[in-house]
C-alpha cells in the first residue's frame, strides 16, 4: 500500500515556554501567535529570567552555529503546516473533471515535486498538488505524452511497412547483382577461377593453356589482365587456388605435375611425376596420369592435396618436392579402382572428401590412418557422371555435390546417408562446372550449360535452409562454368563458355574489387620517341666513323629542336622586298629561278643580257674552259672571212 510521504524544510527556533506555565496549558499544537505547529517548536528560554552574561553567550553560539551551517536567519521564521484531509477535499472540489486519487495526491509527483520543494525553502510537510493551475500542467503533461506515443506508434507502423516492403533479411536483398562488370580472357573457355583472400588479385584459367592475372588494384575501367602465361605449356589449366595466407597459388593442368607458383606467376615448386611402371600407386613418388583438381590445406600452410586419373588422392608439402607425404586410393563398389574427379578440405581441415566418376562419395579422416574412409556413399549420383565439385560450407555441417548427370545436391554431414535436397534440371557439359556457397551459408550458387535451342544460360541461387529457388540471373549466352563469391569483397566472379569473366556486385554492399576499377579512367601510355641502340665504343676510330657519346633524352631532344632538318620546320615567311619586288630575288619567275637554280652571282634586271655575255669574250678567248681546249690537238685552226677583203671572182665556166 502507497502511503504518502512527508517532506521537511527547516526547523526553526521559538521562544519554549517551561512546564506549569499558562501557555504551557494550552494545546500544544498552537503557538502564541496562534500560528498551527505540527510537532511543537524549539527555542530559548525566556530571556527575562536568564541571566544577561548566559544570553549573549548563547548568542554568540547561535551565531558561529548560523555561520557553520549556512543557514541565514535562524530562529527566527516560522513553520508552515498543512491539514492533508482538508487539502484533498479542495482538490476535488475544485477540479470536477479530473479524476482526484487520493493516493496519488498523498504522494508526490516524482521529481518535478522533489525540484519544487528544493526551490521553496519555507516549505515544512508534504507538497500538495492542488486543483490550480499545477493540476491543469501536470494533466497537460500527460496528455502530450500520450499523444507522443501515439505519434511513435504511428511512425513505427510506418516503418514496419516500409520495412515490409524492402526486408534487408530476405535472401534476394542479400544478393550482390546489381552492377556488373566484363572481363575478357580469352576465346576459350574460362574452367578455372581463383581469387586471393584479401582480394585484390584474381587469376583464370583456360581452355587455351593461359593463365591470367588480374589486379583491381591496379586495373582501370578497361578491365584488362596485367601478366598471362603459359605455366604448363600445352595444357588446359583445371583448376587454380589460392593458399589461405595469399602469396602462393597452386596451378592443376591436365598434366600429372601440379606447379605451385608465386604471386606473380613465377614458379616455385613442380610435384614429381611418378614412375607409370609400377603397379602398386603407393610405392610411386607421384601422379603418373592427369590431375583432375587441387586445393590447399586450411589449417596446415604448405600442405596441398591433388586428385589424379591413376585413381589416388595426393597430400604434398611445399618445402619437400622429392615425393608426396600421403597416397589414399579411391576403390568403386567391387574393389576395383574408380577415378576421383574432384576433392575438398572441410573448414577444420579434418575431412578429406572426394567425388568418383562411379557416382560416389568418399571422405576420410586426416587424423587416421587413409585405410578406410570415414563416409562412403555409393550412389550418391548417377553411376558413370562425374562428380564435377564436392565442397564443405563455412560451418561444416553441409556438403554439396555438382554431378553432370543435371543435379546439385545438398548433404549434412550428422546424417549423410540421405541428401537434404536434390536441385535437379541443372544441364551441364563441362567437367569443371562448380558451385560455392554464400559467405553466410544462406544461399547456394551454380551455373549451368545453355540449352539446345536456348538463347541465355543462367546462374541459379538456391536457399539452403527452404531450399527455393531464390532468383535465377541470365549471366551470358555461353555456358556458366565456374563461380566464386568472394566473402570479404562480397562480390561474385562467374566464368563463361565464351571466355569472359562476369563479375557481379552492389553499390553498397559490396567492398573494394571491382568497384574500384569502374572509376579509373583509360590513360594511353605514351609513345617512346627514340629508339635505344646499342653502343659501341671504338675510342680510336676516324673522326667519321666515331659515334657521339650517349646523352639524355632530354638533351637529345633539344639539340634535335633547333636542327630544321630534324624538326621538320617549315619555310619562313619572306619579310623583306620594296615596291612590288623581293629583294633576295627578282620580280619575275624566270630572275628568282636563275637567282636560286642557275647563277650564283648577282644579275641585276637592268642590265642589257648581250652586254652581260660579251665582257667575258675576251676572257673566253684568252683562257677557253668549255669547248676550245678538248679539240685543240685534233682540230686545224680555223680561218674566217674577212668583210674588208673584196668578195673574188667566179671562174667562168663554157
């Protein structure tokens, strides 16, 4: 039961009558001013009585007693009392519509009462709330806070709709595909994709024996690879991944040696091959058929694991390239060997798990002996379909299988004689064609081959807890072969029949990756304006034959500025000339030609041309250049007719 509480000001000091007085006869709860005391009062004596040396004393202690405890005219107001039963009756008197609660009213109204009795200092018993203009305020109140609430209320609704109609749970919302990137690698089939775990590198392999990398770090919008290779000459790349610490990369071909190589794409190891004499594959150093696929160890860094047609399974370590650490055989239903297709760790690296191309699954335990597999089921898929990709979700409690007989099926690992689900419908021609898990676990992903007669082959996202299809994305007109979702980019990575790289992302939920190449702008590299030759030093040399000592390209370039002839400038325009006429040359076409083609003296246009030529008569005569001098020798001296001589006579003829 609430009861109300009562509150104290302060206590203040008035005259104290003694007992057996007149005053002392009176009720106790009236003073002599007729004032209401609650409790009684507290004061001095009467002063007439003391002693004048013991009041001043005592005023004296008042006064230091005043002074310690800061309180400012004590003993002298009086208190102020309150009747609880008559205030309540005013309150309902005088508020008719509102709905008085005595309990209510006998205990104060939180803290806006308590700050409200800090503020009064005269105050002395409980605060009332009276009907005034208090009870209207703290009714005001109240009815503002319900309509607040009311307001919250109706934004929530609001909110909730909105949030119906775009949930951010829903696994559609939660598929990056709303950008989208081309990356061409070739003319060939992209069947192998692998990307770093950080990110920033992606590599690709392909049916014409390339391997490309590709750096969104450094790439602009041309999307264009900065290294391709051939690491194993004439062999299709299979399969390709990455070390879970990012700086090496194993590289599985259709040859029996798997190559590990760096960042870059320089070798670093080449597995042995094994000697294809020997029956037993245990006592082999190594595959002696094709790989079929690859991967690398979770938890152990230099450890891999290869699966080959010679029907093994082969771990390998890094360091040692002499010979395998592990050899597990993969047996069919009768004993007789069967060709593992594919192989996988699980997240704890514990699990080794194989598909067969005799439709079955095989797991063993890395902590055993690899005598006996831990699981084993037989019919797993249709006898004779290669199992195309076996892989373990982040959890490690599914496993999901791609086969080319058109199924995905889904497995939990605490129950694995049954599979969960079977996707089927799912055409596929390629051996290599996967599928991968979202980095949540939600959602599964696998392409599929185009269809006879289709136009656009698609990528299907299934939810594995419903197991719905969730979308189905037509991602290119060839075949869908590899996927990868990368969990940290979360961006997906799909290689197609065509050889293009099809990368899918979000504006907002996707980081970095490709998202930072669609920004950079295509620069031209400029071109090399000199070629770089060979210098030969031959210090003693003629001057002829010497070559110039090598200079900058700066320098070069300079000295070739001011040469016309390097430089190609163009003829100056002519500045020079008076009165219609160029003063380096004549005024007429035929003076400018022998000015420049013919003469190289002067020949003013004035001069009379015969006068010109005979003052070099006499020049000609003395000193013959041209003709006279070749037949001096051979020729009789010529006789010419003199015009003073009379003409002789012409013998007459009968």
């Amino acid at each position: 039961m609430n009861r109300g509480k009562i509150t104290f000001g302060k206590i203040k000091l008035q005259s104290f009558t003694p007992a057996g007085s007149k005053e002392s006869a009176e009720s106790p709860s009236t003073s002599s001013d007729g004032a209401a005391s609650g409790f009684g009062s507290f004061g001095r004596v009467d002063s007439s009585k003391e002693d004048p040396v013991e009041r001043i004393s005592e005023e004296l202690d008042n006064s230091k007693l005043q002074e310690v405890m800061g309180i400012s005219g004590f003993g002298r107001k009086q208190a102020k009392q309150f009747d609880i039963n008559e205030m309540i009756q005013n309150a309902k008197r005088n508020a008719p519509k509102a709905v008085v609660d005595e309990k209510s009213i006998a205990k104060p109204d939180d803290d806006e009462d308590s700050k409200d009795d800090d503020d009064d200092e005269e105050v002395i018993g409980p605060v009332p709330t009276t009907a005034g203009g208090s009870k209207d305020a703290t009714n005001e109140k109240r009815r503002q806070k319900a309509n607040k609430e009311d307001e919250d209320d109706s934004d929530d609704d609001e909110d909730d709709e909105e949030d119906d109609e775009f949930d951010e749970d829903a696994a559609i919302n939660k598929l990056p595909h709303s950008h989208e990137v081309e990356m061409h690698h070739g003319s060939k089939a992209v069947i192998a994709l692998a990307s770093d775990p950080s990110g920033v590198r992606l590599a690709s392999g392909s049916m014409d024996y390339n391997l490309n990398f590709w750096d969104f770090s450094g790439m602009d919008k041309s999307m264009k690879s900065f290294r391709s290779l051939q690491p194993c000459e004439n062999h299709p790349i299979r399969n390709l991944y990455y070390s879970f610490s990012g700086d090496m990369m194993l590289v599985v071909s259709g040859s029996s040696q798997a190559k590990v190589l760096d960042r870059d794409g320089f070798e670093k190891m080449e597995c042995v091959k094994g000697d294809q004499y020997i029956a037993d594959m245990s006592k082999t150093k190594g595959h002696i058929a094709g790989l079929t696929s690859g991967c690398w160890s979770p938890v152990k860094r230099e450890e891999f694991l290869t699966s080959g047609m010679d029907s093994t399974l082969r771990t390998w370590v890094f360091a040692k390239t002499k010979e395998q650490r592990a050899v597990i055989k993969t047996r069919a239903q009768g004993g007789l060997k069967t060709i593992p297709t594919s192989c996988a760790y699980n997240r704890e690296g514990t699990l080794i798990a194989a598909g067969c191309s005799d439709g079955s699954i095989q797991t063993w335990d890395t902590r055993k002996m690899f005598v006996h597999t831990t699981h084993c089921i037989r019919d797993a898929h249709t006898k004779g379909s290669d199992i195309s990709s076996v892989l373990f979700s982040y959890s490690g409690f599914q496993l999901a299988s791609r086969s080319m007989d058109e199924t995905l099926k889904l497995w939990d690992m605490r129950a694995f004689k049954k599979p969960l689900h079977v996707f089927d419908g799912l055409f596929s021609r390629y051996d290599t064609t996967d599928c991968c898990y979202s980095p949540d676990d939600t959602m599964i992903l696998t392409g599929e081959s185009l269809p006879k007669g289709a136009k656009q082959a698609n990528l299907y996202v299934y939810d594995t807890k419903t197991f719905e299809l969730v979308t189905k994305l037509p991602i290119t007109d060839s075949h869908v072969i590899r996927t990868l979702w990368h969990p940290k980019l979360n961006q997906i990575f799909v290689g197609c029949g065509n050889g293009i790289i099809r990368g899918l992302y979000d504006e907002k939920r996707s980081m970095r990756g490709a998202k930072l190449c669609v920004v950079r702008t295509h620069r031209k590299k400029k071109e090399s304006e000199i070629v770089g030759t060979t210098q030969i030093i031959t210090p003693h040399a003629l001057p002829m034959f010497r070559q110039e000592k090598t200079r900058s390209v700066r320098k070069k370039l300079e000295k070739d500025r001011l040469d016309p002839v390097k430089s190609k400038r163009p003829d100056l325009p002519i500045t020079s000339g008076q009165g219609g006429r160029v003063a380096s040359s004549g005024g007429t076409l035929s003076s400018y030609v022998i000015r420049n083609l013919g003469l190289s003296k002067r020949v003013e246009d004035d001069q009379d041309p015969r006068e010109a030529i005979l003052k070099y008569a006499k020049e000609a005569a003395e000193n013959p250049y041209w003709i006279a001098p070749a037949y001096a020798k051979t020729q009789p001296k010529a006789i010419f007719n003199s015009e003073d001589e009379p003409e002789a006579k012409k013998s007459k003829t009968n």
